[in-house]
C-alpha cells in the first residue's frame, strides 16, 4: 500500500472542529477573474472610501465632486513567475473639458498587515499628497490621468514629466514607484495619449483617457467609440531584478476600428516582494466622472515556465460506515513543481474520461468547479473542503467491507491543474456510540466546574467491546491516555474516541471543564461605620452584589462570615473579601478591605459675629442686612466644610464671610466631614430684626478739636434730613446730606450761645422704613 494521504482520520464531531479551526486559505494565487457583475464578489475583496458594486461593474466613483474610492483583492499572487492583468475601465459622464481626476491601478505587498490608500485628489490614491502619506509598502502605481496632476509635482510628489513642476499634464498614463509613507513613490516614466511627439503616441495612435464628456454613458462594445481596455504584463527578467514591464490598451476612436495601442514597454527595475496583491483606486475633486473596471483577469506572466503538479495514487483507505471522515492531501505527498507552489484545490470525478472533458479556459481555474466539488456515488459522499489538501467521505449504509474508487485532480496556486489519479477508500463498520460520564455522577453531565488543584475522572462507557480509546482536550490528542478511564486535572473540552475491531471510530459526548466565572469584587476600601458602636453593612459597599448566583465570604479577626452574615460587622480590622459560584466549590482571589468603626461621635459647631464688633444679636445692638457675618467653625476633625446659610447660599469655607442683604430669621447648617468621611452637622438660628441703626448725641463742643460737630451716628439709612431749632421754635440748621459733618454751633458764621437747642431727625431705610426721632441737646463751650 503506497503512503497515505497523510494519517487517515475518521472525525465526527471534534475532530471537524480541528480542521474549521485551521486558517481557510480560500482563492490562493492565479489566475484570478472576476466580472463584478454578480452583485458580490468571488473572493475577500476590501472595499474603501465611496466604491462600490453597481449595475454589473466595480465602481469607484460617481459622477460628483470630492469622491474618493479604492479596491483591493485580498489574495496574495505569488511574484516570482511575474504577472499579467487584463480589464476593462470605463471613464465617462464628466465636464466636456475637464475630467477629473483619473484612476491608478496598484500592485502592494501582500504581507502588509495594515493597509491604507495614498493621497487622492492629483496622486489618485497611491503617492502621497501634502500631508497624506502614499499607500503602505506600495510596489507600483499606472495612473490613468485625466485632470493631469499624477505626473506633476504639485502636493510633494516625488517627480514628474521631464521639465514640469506644478502644470498639469492631463490625458496621461504615468508610471510611479515604490514607497511607503512620505518615502518613495518616484515619477518612473509617463506618455501623453492625446499628444504627438516626444513622450506622446504617434499621430494616427493618440485618444483621450476619458471616453466622453457630458451626458455620455458606459461603452461596453469595443466596436464602439469610446471602449477602453488594458492589458498589463510584469515579465520576470533572467538573472535580474524586477520585470520587463509593458502597458497596451485596446482603444476604439473610430466606429467599428478598435486599435490595440502600445504604451509602455521597458524594464522595471526594483526587487520584487515574494507575494503582491492587486487593487485600484480613483479620485475627483471640482471635476468629475464615473470611474469603472469590469472583467479583471490576473495570471502569471511567464506561463510557459510553469509545470503540471502531479497526484498520487492512494489505495486501500480505510472509512467507517455511517460517519464523515476526514482526509487531508499535504503539499508534501504530492508533487508541486513550481516555485512557491501550494495545493489550491481538489475536484472528484467518477472516472479519467471525466477529467479529459475538462474545459480550458484560464478562468474555469480560478477556483474548483463547484459541480466538482461534490460527487454522489452509490458507495458514499465524497466533499472536497475548504482548507487546499482536504476532503471528506461518508459512506452510506449497507457497503460494509466493499472498496469505492474515485478519481481526482489538483490545482495549485498557479492555476495548474494535475492529469487526474485514483484513490480506493474500503469501507468498514462501525461501532455502537460510547457515552463520556464523570465518575460518582447520578446522570450524565455535560460540563463542571474545576478549582486548582482538582482531579476530574471520567469514564467512557459503550454497548460493544472497544480495542482502544483515543481522548482528545480541545481537539487534540492526549498522548498515552488509550483506556476508557482518564483523570483529567486541567480545564478543557473533552471528548473520547472509541475504536472497534476495524479500526472505526466513535466518537463521544463532550465534557467541558470550566474554570468557574467568579464575580468582579468592587469594594470602596476602607468601609467605615461612623456611629459609634453600630455595625458595619459590608455587601452594601459592594458593586454588583449577586446573592442568587454567587455566595460571598467574609474573613478576618479571627471569624468567617457568609452571604447576609456580612450585614452587621461590628469589629473594626483587616478583612479579606472573596466569592464563588453557588454551584462551584472554590472562591476566586480575595480583595484585602478595612473596616473602621468610629470609637467617639464625630463633633461640630460655629460661632458669628457682625465682623469687626462683639454683635451677635439683638442684645448687642442688633445686627443689620448689610452687615458682615463672619463665621467661625470648631470642628478639629473636619477636612471638608459645607455651609447653608438658609438664604439659597453656600460656601466650603472653614471660616466664610456672609452677607444676608435683608431682614430674617436664617437658619444656618454647617455640615462637615473628616478624613473617613464620616459628616455631622449642626444648626443655628440667625436674626436680622433690623433694618437700621440711629444715635443722636446729647451734646456737642464746637471749640473743642473733637465733638466740635452736632452729628447723629446712623447706619442702614438711604436718607436723612437733620433739622435744628431754639428754644422759639425758630429753624436755624438744616441739612439732607446723607454724608453730611452736622452743624457746628454758627449761625450765619456766627457761634451761638451755650444753651439747649432742639433737632429733628427724619430718615428712609435699606427697606423702605420711615424713620423720626426728635429731642434735646447741648451746645457746650
């Protein structure tokens, strides 16, 4: 019997599990096509900026200003055989004068983790632009250039055509380099498609990039006016670095007279990544029109160095009835000729004849042919997976110790397809299904919950006989466990092969050994209780508290306390908090928290005083709407203070100023907290019963240097008006100065006798009170 495909592997549920966990390489390589006319794409195509999929084309961008779109196939092609593109493009609907502003095709290497396009406007998403770096590890950038702006200067573009700086050089295919960030992406070589001459096309040869102008539409017939095609082709160059590089576009200026027009044919000369991918992008700015590609084709360039791959004939496979098995063909057991060749697919057949009627165009190649992909037989089911080398077969029921023979092929990365081999899978039976219990359980358990520590046995139980066992955590062999019993002592999914004497597997339930979810312990550390003596209600600190699920444990002082227990801790110390499943047997990590009840109550209390007397209240004269109040707090413990005043004003002040503006009975609230923020707080009463303050002297010495003015001391008064009279009853002084000094005793500058004189006095409030007060005094001299 020749080497098997690799180790046969007959696989139900678990071991299918391994091979969708392997990396799906999907489309890998050439040749790739792709129409864009299925309203999706074939393969993992990335989609950026405003392009999208529309009546049967990739478009990049609409007929509108500003628009930016890009593209790109996210399949590596491997470069070492060089590689060729064909699609066509479709540029239209714009101003009749200026089209903006073009389209770039790009190649990039396929090992970049992160992509981003370059700058668009002028660079058309490849090279960078002002501020905007170019595309990540770009390797070539063909603009097809409208506006004009790709083979310039302008924005911090690397080169240009030969003498120009910022003018812009529009219907233009341009080549630029590679880069990377704000390095690189050098003016390569450029050509004039509607110029004559040097840098330009020949006379009979030049056409617009653009296809129309206003109000014109998609030309899709190349028979037609204004149908566009490129044709690009990176041959690899013989013992040098880069490619023979040419661009050709098939252009129609005429009805009927489509022309294939050389562009480019040079070399390139820069060093190739191992693998590129492929994309485009397109631009516009004040100026517009649609931006389109259809029908793409990528292949290698230099086809006729590439060889066949060459299968093997496999005999005498063993599969079990009734089950999928798995099989896996590797690169190694086949034969891949070409450099940096891989297994992209397989396709069934029932015969070579088959094989033979196989259709050659390059793009039935892109991928197995879905009807190939499956074959239906009498015997069984043969599926050809995802994963390059791999297929299954489920053999139906009633072929037990029959053989089943199939034909196949293999296509590699390159699109070359092998001539067709054999395989013969003999079916066997197979065994009745074993059962996966944990040891000491009632009934059978489909996971548990698992502490550090722990020992987990487990028996496989069936109703045959089993030559061996197979156990399997996460899908992978556990070496040397080959009975029916296995301890396990780490956490996992486990599952149990049961062998027959032919070999069949069968597979068992899954037991999953779960490490328990244990609850996020959030506690405000520390928890303190500020009444003396009153316990401490530790569960209500903490975040998420979940009774029903989890229980809670408390330890230290010497005690333990569970769940509600913890609703009155009265001892002040260290705690450790911890939790657990209510269906687990172990707590998580504990979190360290404090406990500190207050031993003494926590005491406040302030004083006020009209600042700068001794006036507290009405006793000390009263105090006034527009007095200062300074306020004195005696608190020792405080670090914070917070003051109500009772009129809609606060302050954090230890020792604030306070200004009440009106009359009232205030109460003030001073309420503070220490350093465990524990708060107390206490009140006073305020009372402002006057609005004013009045004192009339009893006499006055108009010789003296002091008292020598008649003056009343007054506060709280808007208005005053001061009269003096004799003894007759005659007016001698009057003033309604508010400011006023008084009278100084004359009369017409002349001073007046010692004697008693008579005053009035009238006044208006802050408040609006009226005020009079009238009496006797002495003038002294």
């Amino acid at each position: 019997m020749q080497k098997v495909l690799s180790q046969f592997i007959c696989v139900i549920a678990i071991l299918i599990g391994v091979f969708l966990s392997q990396k799906t390489l999907g489309q890998i390589g050439f040749p790739y096509c792709e129409t864009f006319d299925s309203g999706s794409t074939q393969a993992a195509t990335v989609f950026g900026g405003d392009a999208r999929l529309v009546d049967g084309v990739l478009r990049l961008t609409e007929n509108l200003q500003s628009q930016t779109g890009y593209v790109y196939i996210d399949i590596p092609f491997p470069s070492f055989y060089g590689i060729k593109a064909e699609f066509e493009y479709f540029s239209y609907g714009g101003d009749n004068e200026n089209r903006a502003d073009g389209l770039t095709v790009f190649l990039f290497d396929a090992a970049t983790e992160n992509f981003a396009p370059g700058g668009f406007g002028g660079s058309l998403g490849y090279a960078q632009r002002n501020d905007e770096p170019g595309l990540t590890n770009a390797y070539m950038g063909i603009g097809f250039d409208e506006f004009g702006n790709f083979g310039n200067r302008a924005e911090g573009k690397n080169g240009g055509f030969p003498g120009v700086n910022e003018e812009r050089v529009p219907n233009a295919v341009v080549v630029r380099g590679p880069g990377n960030g704000f390095t690189g992406y050098p003016y390569i070589i450029g050509r004039r498609t509607s110029q004559a001459g040097n840098l330009g096309l020949s006379p009979e040869r030049t056409f617009e990039i653009s296809s129309g102008g206003t109000g014109t539409q998609r030309v899709t017939d190349p028979n037609q006016v204004g149908y566009r095609k490129v044709f690009i082709d990176l041959e690899p160059v013989e013992s040098g670095v880069g490619y023979d590089f040419k661009v050709d576009m098939l252009v129609t200026t005429e009805p009927n007279n489509p022309r294939l027009v050389p562009i480019f044919d040079r070399a390139y000369n820069f060093p190739a990544p191992k693998e590129l991918k492929i994309g485009f992008a397109a631009s516009t700015g004040g100026f517009t029109n649609y931006h389109e590609i259809k029908n793409l084709i990528v292949q290698v360039s230099a086809d006729d160095q590439l060889q066949d791959p060459e299968g093997v004939d496999f005999t005498d496979f063993a599969s079990c009835e009734g089950q999928e098995n798995t099989y896996f063909i590797t690169d190694e057991e086949v034969v891949l000729p070409n450099e940096g060749s891989r297994i992209r697919c397989l396709q069934f057949y029932s015969s070579l004849e088959e094989i033979e009627e196989e259709s050659s165009d390059v793009c039935s190649q892109v991928k197995c042919v879905e009807a190939n992909r499956v074959l239906e037989l009498p015997q069984g089911v043969f599926r050809a997976g995802n994963n390059s080398g791999d297929f299954t077969f489920f053999p139906n029921e009633g072929f037990t110790d029959q053989e089943v023979t199939v034909y196949y092929t293999i296509t590699d990365n390159y699109g070359k397809t092998s001539a067709g081999n054999s395989m013969t899978l003999k079916i066997q039976e197979s065994p009745a299904p074993v059962q996966l219990f944990l040891d000491g359980a009632e009934q059978g358990q489909d996971s548990i919950l698992f502490c550090a520590g722990d020992q987990v046995p487990m028996t496989a139980k069936g109703e045959e006989v089993y030559e061996r066992f197979e156990w399997y955590r996460n899908g992978e062999l556990i070496p040397g466990a080959l009975s029916e019993k296995y301890t396990a002592d780490q956490i996992g999914e486990y599952e149990v092969l049961g062998y027959n004497r032919k070999n069949c597997p069968t597979i068992s339930n899954t037991i999953s050994i779960i490490e328990p979810e244990y609850p996020m312990l959030f506690v405000n550390n520390p928890l303190v209780g500020c009444e003396p003596g009153a316990p401490v209600a530790i569960l209500d600190y903490v975040e998420g508290i979940d009774l029903e699920n989890f229980d809670y444990l408390l330890r230290g002082n010497g005690q333990t306390f569970i769940n509600e227990e913890m609703l009155s801790i009265a001892t002040s110390g260290q705690y450790e908090l911890t939790a657990k499943p209510k269906s687990g047997q172990c707590y998580n990590d504990p979190v360290e928290l404090e406990v500190i009840i207050r031993e003494e109550v926590l005491e406040v209390d302030f004083d006020f005083v009209v600042e700068g007397t001794d006036i507290r209240g009405d006793a000390d004269g009263g105090i006034f709407p527009d007095d200062v109040i300074q306020f004195t707090s005696f608190a020792d413990e405080a670090t914070q203070w917070q003051w109500n005043f009772g009129d809609g004003s606060s302050s954090t002040e230890e020792n604030p100023r306070h200004v009440f503006g009106k009359k009232g009975v205030y109460s003030v609230e001073l309420t503070i907290t220490d350093i465990l923020g524990c708060q107390q707080s206490v009140i006073r009463e305020l009372s402002i019963t006057k609005s004013y303050r009045l004192m009339i002297p009893t006499g006055f010495t108009p010789l003296s240097s002091e008292n020598q003015f008649f003056r009343p001391k007054y506060k709280g008064l808007i208005a005053i008006e001061l009269l003096i009279f004799n003894t007759w009853g005659d007016l001698i002084f009057r003033t309604d100065a508010v400011d006023t000094d008084g009278w100084d005793g004359r009369l017409d500058g002349t001073l007046l006798d010692a004697g008693v004189y008579l005053y009035r006095f009238n006044g208006t409030a802050t408040d609006g009170e009226k005020v009079t007060e009238a009496g006797k005094f002495k003038l002294i001299r």
